[in-house]
C-alpha cells in the first residue's frame, strides 16, 4: 500500500513518536475542531492519524453523529490506531496523494 512511499524509518520511529512527540501535537484539537463549526452529524476524515490520540479527543467532542475514519501512511501507525480504537472507528493504510476511501460525502479531511 505504499504507493512508492518508503515508511521503514517512520515506523522505526512510530512508539517513540506516540510517546514523545503525539501528546504535544495533539493539545489543541479541541481549539481546531471548535474553528471548523460542523454540526450535529456528518463524516470527518483525518490524513496522518498517527496512533489515532487526536481522533480520540475529537470523536468524543463530535458525538455519535459523526463517522470518523483515520488514514496513515505507516503500517505501524495503523495498528497502533487500531488498538486503540478498536471497531469504533475505521482506521486504513494511504496516504494524502492516494487516499484509499475518498468520499464526495465527507465533511471534512
């Protein structure tokens, strides 16, 4: 699925990217999500997931009118993502130039 990326030096740096650096970057998602005024439902899609710990705090904040799918370049990333949102929200491997689920219905990317 790597579409000619070469992710091996990413998902060599994958857990210490979720434990040094995912916790930083997602601080202000809150603020973000605030600044896009979506409504009560509709499907967000979120490129560079990483482990997914963004889209923990913003599917929480949407609610369950809301279809949240996450994509990441790095096999490792998607596992991680996974783990730890388990069925609840769809996570798969693409990237931004290949996206591998594009919906004209999405709200947001």
């Amino acid at each position: 699925m790597s579409a000619g990326h070469n992710m091996s030096a990413w998902d060599a740096f994958a857990n210490d990217y979720v434990t040094w650096v995912e916790p930083h970057t997602s601080r202000n998602v809150l603020q973000l999500l605030d600044q896009l005024h979506l409504g009560d439902s509709g499907s967000l899609m979120e490129v560079g997931c990483a482990s997914g710990l963004a889209a923990a705090l913003y599917a929480k904040r949407l609610g369950a009118g809301w279809s949240v799918d996450l994509v990441d370049g790095s096999a490792v990333m998607v596992r991680l993502a996974r783990d730890r949102h388990g069925p609840a929200l769809q996570v798969r491997q693409g990237f931004l130039t290949n996206l591998p689920c594009v919906n004209s219905d999405l709200d947001a990317i």
